[in-house]
C-alpha cells in the first residue's frame, strides 16, 4: 500500500468539475485507490458522489492511499493533479 499526504492547490478546491477530473484519472488505474479528509472521512476515488461529500477546499491537505499493482504511480498522478495551481 502507498499513502502521502497531499495539499489540495487547486483554485476552486474540490468542486463539481475537478471531482470528476480527479475520478478520471483515479480511474486510469487498477489499483483501489482512496482519499482521506482531515476529518477522518475516507472515501473511494473512483466515486464521483463520495468525493464529492468531502467538500474540499483550496489549501485543505488529504491522504491518498493506493493499493495494488500500479498504486505508486496512482498515487503520484493523483497528487500531481490536486498540487497543479490552475
């Protein structure tokens, strides 16, 4: 399993368009992938309604957990989308 801690930088936090962004490239993977809020909600990356309920923001950090054949370059995809400041 690999887990790191990640800064959300993107402008508008976590809203409508870049959940589905992020479920997309989640979904690029095989591996079960899976975020973690700072309230201690986790939930799959792979469902657009569950990260949704996260409700995050700009400047908010998560943790991202992958696990499987591909999880490292999961996790690093994942992380490179959330620290992109557009």
């Amino acid at each position: 399993m690999t887990k790191k801690e990640i800064t959300i930088k993107l402008a508008s936090g976590l809203e409508a368009r870049p959940v589905a962004m992020l479920v997309q490239v989640a979904s690029q993977f095989d591996s079960e992938i899976y975020v973690e809020s700072k309230g201690g909600k986790t939930v799959n990356a792979k469902s657009i309604m569950g990260m949704m309920t996260l409700g995050l923001s700009a400047g908010e950090t998560v943790v991202v957990s992958a696990n499987g054949a591909d999880e490292a370059e999961a996790v690093d995809k994942i992380e490179k989308y959330l620290s992109a400041s557009n």
